[in-house]
C-alpha cells in the first residue's frame, strides 16, 4: 500500500551504524543494520529492502562481494558504497559494475540524504515506467470496454451469452458508464455485425421529429415534409437499432413502438401502410424503467417488450479496481493524440483517482484523464496534474459495498483518510485515535 522505503545499512562500526540509522530515521526511512556483510546480504535475502548504505571494508563480507550478491539478487536494489580516501578508485569501479554512488568518510549526512533520496526517486520513476508498460500491454478491450473486476465481467458475460441471440436487450445505468459501448459489442458479436447498426438518441429530438426519425414520414404528411424520408426503423432493417434515453420518449411515441416490438411493421408519417422490418431493439436509458413505470410515465407494457433481457451496468464507484487500467488505456490513448510523451506515473496519483468518486463514472474520468496529459509539463503524471475539484464534488469519496469484509474496510479507511489528510501519516494516526506505529503496521499489513 503506502510503503516508507526500507533502507538498510551495512558497516562493522557501531557508531557509524548507530548514527546513519538515527539521521535516515529522522528523514523519514525505516533503517535496518548488519554489522557485517554476510548479516546484510542475509537480511537483503529475506527481502524488502529498498536501498542498501554499505561499507566497502568489511568482515566476512566486503562491499565489493555484497554489490555483486545485491545485483544478482536484485538488479533494481540500489547500493551506495562508504570508503575511505585511499579507496576511491575502488568505488568509482564498482560503480562502472552497478553500485549507484559511493561516498567518501567522514560522511556528509546531507549529501549521503541527497543521494539517497535521488536513488529511490530514480528507482521508482523506473518501477512507476515497468508498471504502466506492463498495464499497457496487459489492458485487452472486451469490444472497447476495459476493467476485469467481477462486476464487469458479469456484463461481458452477459453480452456474450446475449449478443448472438435476436433477443430485445435493455441496458440500465448512470450516464457515462458506457452502455453505447455495450449496444456496439452486442450488435458486433451478433450474425447481424455486418448489416446496418443504427443509434437514435431519443432524448436529443423533440417528439415530433424524433416520430419523423423513427418511422420516416411521406412527402407532405406535414409543413416541411417536401420529400418522401425513410427512417431509422427502415434503414436498420437486417440489422440494429439502438434507442438510448428510451425514458425520455412520449406517450404517443411509446405506443408506435410498441406496435414494432409487437408486429414487427412500422407505418410513416402520413400512411397506414405496414412496412415489415427485421430489426433487433437494444434500448438503454439512465434511469430506472421500472420506477417510470410506477410514476406513470412509461408504459407497462412497452417496459416488457423491452426488458427481456436486461443488463446492469455498475458505476465506476462500484467497480474501483478497473480505475487504474482505465487511467492506464486513456493516457496512452490522448498521449497519442495531443502528441505527448508520458513515460510513467505517480502512485499517488492511482490512489488517489481510484478513491475520488467519479459522479460522471467513465466519462468523467476520461475527460480528467485527457485534461490531466495535455496540462502535463513533463514525462511523467503527478498528483499536481490532477484538476481542482476531482476530490471535491457532491459525493462523499469513501463508499463501500455490503459484500466487503470487515478488514478490507479498514484498509479503504486508511487510504481515505490517507488521501483526506495529504499523506500526513502523523495527522492520519491522530484523526483515526492510533500511534503512528499501529498506522505503519497496518500500512506495511497491506503492502
């Protein structure tokens, strides 16, 4: 989770260990000491190490022999080697071999923090690149869709089991979740991928041209209508049609459509000609059609017709673990676009985009994303790319599920309050009522 780096410090004097462990201590690392090469290179094969401080005059073993045991351990451990004057080109030589630096004695704490801090930021930007070419490469699309979670997988279930019936489907959930994206995969994995797929947002016309769209309308059946039109029932005959904001249609629209889920014949504006169709109806809409149904506002029996099958989308909030492959998929994608390099990111910057709330759930957060590259000064995405506001909208960031267990809870508390308080551990362990050792013990638990 929220590791301090562990930094390990190998030298056969006491003092010398005693003193650099109580300085990194205070600059924020957890330190750990060998009093000899072969206890260090034990303690490193045991491992969690992050970085390795070692003497290169030693008993047992010397830090020449440790270097060799570290890299071959452990390539990515870096190791700073401490010598005397008369064994500087020694050091500069193992650093041709792998070490990260060496310094001379007396130590210069400050500059020893320097380099220690440099190595373990150089070590994480490499780490953060490894992770996004690794997400990068694993992130496989279900027809444009991202995530693995269980509940995203339940619809990728359901389209595959669904998509190559001719069954009418209607898709529910929150706007931006991606139920055009579930439309597009049930009409591509169907035997009609081929034929015309033709989407109609219903919420986008008015109720006169959206009948005019629907069911085309003769020439002069109304002002304006100088030409016979074919709609869109007509043009995705063999194929797809797909009403999205099916909620927002009216009465007298509900009832030509039910007539075309019923008979499978629609009649123009203007004519009382049948005209049959094969199409297949995917409807989607962002509220609950059976509520509309209790208000009155659809009808019950148009609500049937239509939920024969019926596929849940879940919010982002509910599927957080699909968040950073998202991230993952829209910084390569508007990297791309806007002609930006980015070669890694953040971890904080996960954590925190993986706890935010997402009100506007994809949608939303691609358009952080996008907003996020193109803002970006640099090769790699930090907290301080993230928009105002992502944190603070109208939803609480901290939402559990019922299913979750009692110590899974927990540890979405701590990285909230983690994140609430800025990555101040101290502040964090005084609002949650434990020491500062509880709240790293749990930290490192959870690692």
């Amino acid at each position: 989770m929220y590791d301090m780096p562990r930094i390990l410090i190998a030298d056969d004097e006491k003092n010398i260990r005693d003193g650099l462990k109580k300085s990194l201590e205070y600059d924020g690392y957890e330190v750990i000491t060998g009093e000899d090469g072969e206890v260090a290179i034990n303690i490193i094969y045991a491992g969690g190490i992050d970085l390795v401080v070692t003497d290169l005059r030693m008993p047992k073993k010397n830090g020449e022999d440790m270097l060799s045991d570290i890299l071959e351990f452990d390539k990515n451990i870096p190791v700073i080697i401490l010598t005397g004057h008369g064994n500087i080109e020694t050091a500069v030589e193992l650093m041709r071999k792998g070490a990260y630096d060496f310094l001379t004695k007396p130590l210069n704490l400050d500059k020893l923090s320097l380099i220690i801090a440099r190595a373990l930021e150089n070590k994480k930007t490499k780490k953060d690149k490894e992770i996004l070419e690794d997400r990068l490469d694993y992130t496989q699309t279900f027809y444009g869709m991202i995530g693995h979670s269980a509940k995203i997988q339940k619809v990728y279930n359901a389209i595959k089991q669904v998509g190559r019936t001719k069954a009418t489907c209607l898709i529910e959930g929150e706007s931006g979740t991606g139920k055009e994206l579930i439309a597009d995969a049930l009409h591509n994995i169907s035997d009609r991928k081929n034929n015309p797929f033709i989407k109609v947002n219903c919420a986008a016309l008015s109720e006169g041209i959206l009948e005019s769209e629907l069911f085309g309308h003769e020439k002069g059946s109304f002002t304006g209508a100088l030409d016979k039109k074919i709609g869109r029932f007509e043009a995705a005959n063999k194929g797809t049609i797909f009403l999205d904001e099916i909620a927002e249609i009216s009465a007298s629209t509900q009832v030509k459509l039910l007539r075309v889920l019923e008979d499978r014949t629609i009649e123009r504006v203007g004519s009382n000609i049948p005209i049959p169709v094969d199409i297949r109806v995917i409807a989607a809409t962002n509220q609950k059609l059976s509520e509309s149904v209790k208000n009155g506002s659809f009808r019950e029996d148009l609500f049937y017709r239509l939920n024969v099958i019926r596929i849940d989308v879940p919010p982002l909030r509910e599927r957080r673990e699909d968040i950073p492959l998202l991230i993952d998929n829209f910084i390569k994608e508007f990297s791309k676009e806007h002609d930006k390099e980015i070669k890694s990111i953040d971890n904080k910057v996960y954590k925190i985009l993986t706890l935010a709330s997402w009100v506007g759930n994809i949608r939303q957060l691609r358009n952080t994303i996008e907003t996020m590259v193109v803002m970006s000064d640099g090769e790699k995405i930090t907290e301080n790319d993230i928009p105002d506001g992502v944190l603070n909208n109208n939803q609480e960031i901290f939402t559990i599920n019922e299913d979750i267990s009692l110590a899974e809870v927990e540890k979405l508390y701590i990285e909230y309050m983690l994140v609430k308080n800025e990555y101040n551990k101290a502040r964090t362990a005084d609002i949650l009522g434990i020491e500062r050792a509880t709240l790293y013990r749990k930290i490192k638990s959870d690692s």
